[in-house]
C-alpha cells in the first residue's frame, strides 16, 4: 500500500470545470480525482467510470459543467493516522483508491493500493522511475549544524535525490544510564564515544531538516528507538530507514510501519530466515516498503557484496529492492541499478580522514556526483525489451556503410525486373539487398538509368508523387547541385536550398550552372555544410583561435559562393543562408552559465564576416546532434530562452527547425509552444520536420511528436511570411518522395 501525501495531482475544486479534472486524470495516471471545497473538504471523486456514466446520461453536456456535478459524492474514505492494516479493509475490486481525511474531513493523503512501487516525497520509486540515489550523510556532519546543512547543499548539488541522516534517544537506546560506556566491548565503547560527541538531537536535527525542505531535496532518517519513531513521524518526515541491526527488531518494525510512512529496510547482518520474518512482518502492517541488499562491514570486500543476492532478495520481499554499499568507490553501485536496484545509498562526506569509521567507504562531493552521472547514464542505456528499432545515428550510419539492390542496365516504364537488372552496391541509399526476392519479377513504375538504387516505391508501393502545392507562404526544396533540376522539375517550388557538402565548396560553377543559361525562374537559398574537410566542424564558439579562425573563413566561403550563385536564379531578395554556427561538445553539455560567453564568441566571429548581399541565420540545433557517425552534443541554440535573446541582443535572424526545438524542448522538459512562442518572432526561415524524443530528428511529418495544427497557428501569428522546407531524412530519394508526402499533409495544416 502507498501512503501518498502530495495530493495535488489528484484533486480538482468542486467548481472546476469537468475539463481540468479530465485533463488531470490523464496527467496523474491513476484515472480518477477527488473533489474539494474551498476549504479542502472531501465531496466526492470522480474516475474515468463516473465521467463516461455521466456523460452517457448527459449527451449535450457541457465539459464547463463543475465536474462534482459528475462526481460520485458519496465516497468511502479513511481517518488519516489510521494503522495501515486496518486500512486494507477499505480496499475491494473497483476500489484502489482511498481519499484519508482528518477530523474536519479535509483530504490530506490517499491511500494507493500497489505494492510494486515505493512514493518518497516527490519520487515514485520502482520499474520505470530512475533509481533513487540517497546520499547517507548519518553522523557525517561531526555533531555541527552547519557542516551538515553544507553537506545537505553539496548533495543536492551532486544530485541526489535525497539526504538521510540517523536518530537515537541515547537514553531509550543503551542499557547504561544517559549512554554511558562502561564495561562496554572496545566495538561497542568506540561507538557510543563517537556518538556521545557527534551525534544531533532531535530539536538539532529538525533545523537541518528545514534546510532540506528550502534546498527541494527529499529527507529521510533512520530512527534507533521508540521516541526517535515518534519525533521523525511527527515532525512529517517522507519515509524512515530502517537500520541493518534493527531488521529483527520487531517492535521498533511495527511501531514504525504503524504510522504509514514507506519504511526502507537494509539486511546486512541478518540470515536469510530473518530476512523473511521481517519482510512478512512488515506486509503484514499494510506499509509500503522495500529492502535493500546490504554487507555491512566497513569498508566491504568487493568478494562478499554478492550482487546476484538483489534477485533472491526481491522474490523473497514481493517489493522494490535497492543497494545500500559500504565498498570502496561508485562503481559497485552502477552495476547494482544495472542488475535491478532501484534505490541506492552510499555514505557521504567532505573528508574522508575525518573521525569516525562511516568517512573511510564515503564518496565526496565529486564522486558522488560522477557516481549519479554514471547511473542515469546505464539507466538510458538498459532500455527496454521491446521489438529492435534502428536509431537515428545507425540510419545515418546504415545509409553511408550499407549496401543497396542497384540496377545493372538501364530500365525501361512497364520493363520486368529480372535477378540480372540487379546487383549489390555501397552505400545503402536505397532498398537493402534482403528484398532482392520481392523485387525480382515486379514491373517497373519509372525509368531506371544504370547504377541507379531501387527504392520503397519499386516494390509496388503507394507512392504520392509531386503536383501543385498551395501554402500561405513560400515553400522550397532542400537539393544537392546534382538534384535540384530533376526535383523541382513539374513542381510549382518558390525555392530550392542546397545543401552544401564541403566537397561542393570547392566545384567549379560554371560546370553546373552554363554562361549562356537563363536565370532558373525560383529562388534559391543555401545551407552550410555539416563537416567541412578533415573532419573539421564549424565552431564559431570556440576558444581555440585555430579552430575560430577556420570557423570564420569556412564560413566567409559559403557567403561568398552563396552570393556568386545569385545570377542564377530569379530572387526577389538577398538569398537566405541557413548556418550551424556552433557550441558544440563531444562528452557532455557544458553548464548552462558558459553559454553567455559562447554566444558572445558566436556574435564576435560572425561580426568579422563580410555578409553583403545575403541574409546569414543561424539555424537552432537539437541537444544530441549527430555527427561524423556519432551522438554529440549541443550547447547554443537549444534553449529557446538564451537563443531569442541571442537574436534580440544581437540583430539576428533566425532559421527555425521545427523537428532540433521540438527534441531540444522534450529535453529540457518544456512544453514546444513555448518554444515556437519564443523563437518564433526572431525567425526568418523554417525547416519543418518531425521529431520523437530527444535525438529523433528527420521524421516524416505527423509521424512523429509534432502537433502541426496548433504550431501552424502559431507560426501564422509569429513568422508569417517565412519560407520553408519539408527537411526529411532520406526525403530525396525515390525521386523525392518523402518531400512530397510531406508536402501533401502539410497541406492541410499551412
């Protein structure tokens, strides 16, 4: 059972429209709310049964309409405070859910029928929640309120999600009056000596535990005795840790699941036989619960930590287990959330040669930090057992590395395909060489030149092939030079946009556009090459002058060309160059205070370029871009916060590209609207393109994450005369066919 106290997300005013308490149903996932007066007191609740029993009966409602109208008002609820076994009893089939009030009837907590998942303050703890990393300051803090509220800050800093600290009633606890040592074994005499001179009563403690609360990091604390139960659960303490010597303390188990709290259980030092007992004790309280896999000796060899235990110890608990480590290092832990921890505690100091025997198997500040890092790092690596999809880098990689079915002879519209019109060349641009057997015997759709790829299309597929377009802004074509008559070809394109190669750079072009050749009756923008020769990468953020100064003149180049190709195309403007500018890293994103610094970089090599004659904007980027076969990572116009006030501060224009803020919005957690609200009056040109979470780029429109209907709204309002293009992956091959599925469902939304 859960004891859930932060009741926000599952209740509604009674007033509120049947709308918002929809909408919250969705958001908490738990398909139901509850109803409160002004006051907070219960009314009633409302689930996904009750809306649809209403609604049913009610055909013309309002979704205004005060959702307690639809409520089910006469719910059963429970006394908060109430023992959690006779809490149980409230529960029946269709009734998970159970609203505790106090004696004025107002809701303060729910009662959650689940076992498979542990609620500490604001984290949900089991399958599918990261694990939840405790950092065990105990005694640490050398009986000093201030070292332990800086430990409190340095942990939060490191990024745990909680604190714990450890509570005894030296009176309560040990047999000789006010914790006296005498006659005491020399273990037990250093103890008590150590505790006598760093431990913090509970009056102490509780100041440090406010600090917690004003730092927005959850606090536990491991009681020792009756009175200490009883002066954590009073004070409101989210969840009690259990020490490994108190596992077969069955007296101080009861007393503490009694007041509802999630109790954490440590095993070291206890037999299997007292494992069970304890666990059996504890489920049958009613509290929610869970063990962790424990060898405490301090520090533990690495021999008898034994990490395949955590299999045995969650079957024998039916609970979340975790890992509470006493070895030397970060490393043992990482592998225990690889093997199914979803709590780990490791001990935390600011000197590991301080007194006391917890400093010598602490992490300090940056190895605790690193140790997080590490974690989230395996967690975004475990994934899940679902069918194999290929990511984003590996289709790029595919498409350079792989081979594809190409045609050995020219084939003719209605020609049969044979085995001999086929054979198997790098790279893999079009369709694998496993279809060979669907292709063979089918009747060509398209005329073939020798050495072209087969694509989707040939295998007898629906193809939406180009037509006239009308949009309420002009629209264009990303092309290669080698393309871009074939592509805008019978299409009625206000623009084609190249995207150079670093190869492309260096072309003569008079070989691609003739003297004697009339203007092309388009426009035409350009789009700076992604890796430039000598896997060089253009960075005008950089520190490194070398790097800077190549940035600027790779960058001067393609204003240069992009000003030379104008006599070539009809433009009623200065053409448009779409630049990656960059702020990029290759192990991890760089704290968020640099990036002022970088952007003035980006602002002062741009300032020695000479851009007469064109409108150079730097294009928004994704937090993992993929380059040179690999994830890096993006620093500058990701945020969309310090990217318009890049624009603002600056006088620049931006290229906005729908499928790098959608990604860079999922990653920073924010709604895209926000994104698009921002950007958008700083935005000059558009690269629409789908996106799915935060590296999947180059989707086809509306098969990814993107609401088109309400971004088309916007961008209406914010940007209406920008231009732009369908960016898909891949969308030129097929003769162009990804641009122009694209293209037909945008239709509907622009």
């Amino acid at each position: 059972m859960i004891i859930e106290r932060n009741i926000a997300p599952y209740i509604v005013f009674s007033e509120d429209p049947i709308v918002r308490a929809l909408g919250k149903i969705s958001d908490n996932k738990e398909r139901i709310v509850f109803c409160v007066g002004q006051q907070g007191h219960l009314e009633g609740s409302l689930s996904d049964g009750d809306f649809r029993r209403w609604i049913v009966a009610t055909p013309d409602a309002d979704l205004q309409t005060p959702a307690v109208r639809a409520a089910h008002r006469n719910v059963a609820s429970g006394r908060f405070g109430t023992p959690t076994a006779s809490l149980r009893s409230a529960f029946r089939p269709g009734v998970t859910h159970v609203p505790l009030v106090d004696e004025q009837h107002r809701m303060v907590a729910i009662a959650i029928d689940r076992d498979d998942e542990l609620r500490i303050g604001a984290h949900a703890i089991g399958p599918g929640h990261p694990a939840f990393l405790i950092a065990e300051i105990g005694n640490n803090h050398q009986g000093s309120i201030d070292l332990a509220r800086r430990l409190v800050d340095l942990a939060a800093d490191a990024g745990a999600d909680a604190v714990k600290f450890q509570l005894r009633d030296m009176a309560a606890l040990y047999r000789g009056p006010q914790g006296s040592t005498a006659g005491e074994d020399l273990g037990a005499q250093y103890t008590l000596d150590l505790l006598a001179k760093f431990a913090l009563d509970f009056d102490r403690l509780s100041v440090v535990f406010d600090h917690c609360r004003d730092r927005g990091i959850d606090v536990m604390c491991t009681p020792w005795d009756s009175p200490s139960v009883k002066a954590l659960a009073d004070y409101g303490i989210p969840a009690l840790k259990i020490a490994s010597a108190d596992l077969t303390n069955h007296a101080l188990l009861r007393e503490a699941a009694g007041y509802g709290l999630p109790l954490v259980l440590s095993t070291g030092m206890s037999r299997e036989d007292e494992i069970r007992e304890s666990a059996a004790l504890v489920r049958s309280t009613g509290a929610s619960f869970a063990l962790l896999h424990c060898q405490s000796t301090y520090p533990a060899p690495f021999k008898d930590v034994n990490l395949a235990y955590m299999d045995r110890l969650a079957q024998i608990g039916q609970c979340v287990v975790g890992y509470s480590g006493h070895e030397r290092g970060f490393h043992v832990p990482i592998a225990a959330v690889a093997r199914g921890a979803h709590i780990v505690e490791k001990h935390f100091t600011l000197d590991r040669s301080l007194e006391g025997n917890d400093h010598k198997v602490s992490l300090l500040p940056g190895e605790f930090a690193q140790m997080v890092a590490r974690i989230r790092e395996v967690e975004e690596a475990l994934g899940s057992a679902a069918p194999r999809e290929v990511s984003t880098g590996e289709m790029m990689n595919r498409v350079n590395l792989a081979k594809s079915l190409v045609a050995t002879r020219a084939i003719a519209t209605g020609d049969t395909i044979a085995a001999t019109d086929v054979t198997i060349k790098s790279p893999g641009r079009g369709l694998q060489p496993n279809v060979l057997p669907q292709l063979v015997g089918r009747v060509s759709r398209r005329d073939i030149d020798e050495g072209d790829f087969f694509y989707d299309g040939d295998l007898g597929t629906a193809q939406i092939d180009r037509r006239t377009f009308s949009f309420r802004r002009p629209w264009g074509l990303p092309v290669r030079y080698h393309d871009f008559r074939s592509l805008v070809r019978d299409s009625n394109a206000d623009f084609v946009e190249f995207h150079f190669s670093y190869k492309d750079l260096d072309l003569d072009l008079s070989q691609i556009f003739p003297a004697d050749a009339a203007p092309a009756p388009y426009a035409f923008t350009t789009h700076t090459p992604d890796l430039f020769s000598g896997d060089f990468i253009l960075d005008l953020a950089s520190e490194d002058p070398a790097i800077w100064e190549r940035s600027i003149t790779e960058l001067q180049r393609v204003v240069d060309i992009t000003r030379s190709l104008r006599p070539h195309f009809t433009c009623a403007q200065d053409p448009l160059i779409v630049a990656t500018l960059g702020g990029f890293t290759a192990d991890a994103h760089v704290d968020p205070s640099l990036r002022e610094r970088m952007y003035a970089r980006v602002a002062e090599g741009l300032s020695k370029v000479d851009e007469t004659g064109v409108r150079l904007t730097a294009q928004t980027l994704p937090p993992y871009p993929w380059l040179m076969g690999g994830q890096q990572f993006h620093n500058l116009f990701l945020d969309a916060r310090d990217t318009a006030a890049f624009a603002e501060r600056y006088d620049r224009k931006l290229t906005l590209d729908i499928s790098h803020s959608k990604l860079a919005a999922n990653f920073a957690g924010r709604p895209f609207s926000e994104y698009v609200d921002l950007l958008g009056p700083h935005t000059e040109h558009l690269h629409i393109v789908d996106a799915t979470g935060v590296d999947g780029e180059g989707v086809q429109v509306a098969d990814g994450e993107v609401d088109f209907a309400a971004l088309a709204t916007q961008l209406d309002q914010l940007a209406p005369r920008a231009g732009f293009i369908p960016e898909i992956w891949q969308g030129h091959v097929g003769g162009g066919e990804g641009f122009w599925v694209a293209l037909d469902r945008l239709e509907a939304w622009f």
